[in-house]
C-alpha cells in the first residue's frame, strides 16, 4: 500500500505538467492574437497601403515605392525630420533628469506628500490638445498670460513674439511638452525607488556613505531599468508627439515646428494622400524600431534584465 501511495504523485505529475502547459499555450495565444490585432494588423495595412496611391479624389492604383520617392524629395521632411531630433534632443533629457528630480524629493516622506503626488501627476492627466490650448493662452503674442506679466513687472516694453519667432516657439514647444510628460517618469522612477529594500540604505550608511553617495551606489543602480523604460518611453512620445504641438502652434512659425507626426497628418488630411502618409508613418516606424534596438544595445544587461539575473 506503501508503495502504491509512493506511485501515485508521478503518475498525477505528467497530467499536471500537461494542464499548465496548455494553460501557457493558450495564454500566450491569447496575448498573441492582441498584438496581432492591434500592432501587426495596422502596421501590415500601413506598408500595404503605402504602396497604393490611397486618395478620395483619385482611384485606387499600385504605386509601388513612388510614396517613399515623394517623401524623401520633398523638403518638407528633412525639415520635420530636423525639429522632431531637436525637440526629441531638447524633451527627453529634460524628461528623465525632472522626473528623477522630483521623485528623489518625493521619496523622502512628509506631510501631505500623497496631495502634492497628485497634484504633480494632473499635468499628464490633462489630454494634451487641451494642454496645448492651455499653454497657447501663456505664450500668445497679444494676451498671453506670460507676456502680461513680464509687462507688468517691466522686464519688456514690448511683447514677447513666442508662438511667432521660430526659436521661441521651439522653446515654447518644449517646456509645454516637459510640462506634460515629466509627472509620469517621476511617479515611475518613484515606484522603482519606493521598490529598493531599505536595508541597503542601512549598510550604505554603516560604510559612511552620505546622500549622494548612497544615492550613486544604491539608487542609481537599483532604479536603472526603470530609466531604461522611461528613456525609450519619452523618445516614443517625442517621435510621434502631434496634439500638443498642433494645439499650440500648428506647426509653425512656417515650419520651425513641424514635426514628422504633424507631417502625416498635413499629407493625409490636408493633401488628402493618404498614400503617403502611410509610407511617412512606416518611415517612422522603423525609425523608432533602430533608434530603440540601438539605444538597448547601448545599455548594460543588467539594466535590462536587472541585476543578478
């Protein structure tokens, strides 16, 4: 009886090992048909598409690479290409070093430290067209809040040309989308520090290690795939960022804030070439694919996987 007893867990294990592996299976295959639907699905239709002259006012016909051809010919992209760079180059720096910065502050507990992380997080909360046309009303040449008041303090005797100088509306372009996106790395990097075992704090302090010591031997290296994340993040953002910049310049002065989603848009709905339209978003794409894949081979292993892994 002994035996039989001893018998039975190995033949109840091979059904066992059956069931979850069936389990994974469809679980997989569930997680595979949403990213089919979503991503392969839309990203096949945009290269498809992009081969076809795609216009209300034209019939369908095979264009072949002539999209692409019209795309890199035209100077409308080496101009797009250039401010989306300077903006991505300009936000996302600026990005990840507030965000780290006020989730250092936010880390240490005080009173009232869950109204102020609220607070900081309403700025990524707003939809960022209505961010855009909040913004418009600081920097509007005539009645923007910002002019009104360097008026009245006598810092300006005249008006300030923000939203109509080309590089004061790239300066104004970037702190609006600072503005919007720094809440979200900073409760994100919050989180990963939040995550970090106090002990090590404890150790780092028996070894006499101050603030920025244990900051750069503890923190830094604990929160660093978390900025792995939120730096691909950001440049994703930057690549396609769109409402904001249309809400609150159109894309001028001319075209210093034309970027390369805002081209898109101007080829699709204005020019109605949907066609190519879709070959710039399948530029895009597999710029953000070589950007990503070569900024992760930039970065240590063990940012990515964590350390000890």
């Amino acid at each position: 009886m002994a035996r039989a007893l001893e018998l039975r867990p190995g033949r109840i294990r091979p059904a066992g090992r059956r069931t979850d592996t069936a389990m994974a299976y469809a679980l997989a295959g569930g997680a595979l048909a949403v990213v089919a639907l979503f991503t392969i699905y839309p990203v096949g239709y945009a290269l498809v598409g992009s081969l076809y002259t795609l216009s209300p006012i034209l019939p369908r016909s095979f264009a072949g690479l002539s999209n692409y051809g019209l795309i890199f010919g035209s100077p409308y992209f080496g101009f797009a290409l250039r401010t989306t760079a300077v903006l991505a180059l300009a936000t996302v720096p600026a990005v990840v070093l507030l965000g780290l910065l006020v989730a250092v502050l936010l880390s240490r507990p005080f009173r009232g430290a869950t109204l102020v992380k609220v607070v900081i997080l309403l700025p990524w909360t707003i939809p960022a067209a209505t961010g855009g046309v909040m913004w418009k009303g600081v920097f509007a040449d005539a009645w923007g809040a910002l002019n009104a008041t360097l008026y009245e303090l006598g810092l300006v005797h005249n008006y300030v040309a923000w939203l109509t100088t080309p590089r004061l509306a790239i300066l104004a372009t970037t702190i609006a989308q600072v503005w919007a996106q720094f809440p979200l790395a900073a409760v994100l990097l919050l989180a990963a520090m939040q995550a970090i075992p106090g002990e090590l704090y404890e150790a780092a302090a028996l070894d006499g290690a101050g603030g920025l010591r244990a900051f750069a031997a503890v923190t830094l290296p604990h929160i660093q795939p978390m900025l792995v994340v939120v730096t691909l993040f950001e440049i994703l953002v930057a690549l396609t960022a769109f409402d904001l910049i249309f809400a609150l310049t159109g894309g001028g002065p001319g075209t210093a804030t034309t970027v390369l989603s805002y081209f898109i848009w101007a080829e699709s709905f204005k020019m109605l070439s949907f066609g190519t339209g879709l070959a710039l978003a399948a530029i895009i794409a597999g710029l953000s694919f070589v950007l990503i894949a070569a900024l992760m081979r930039l970065m240590p292993r063990e940012a990515l996987v964590g350390e000890g892994r």
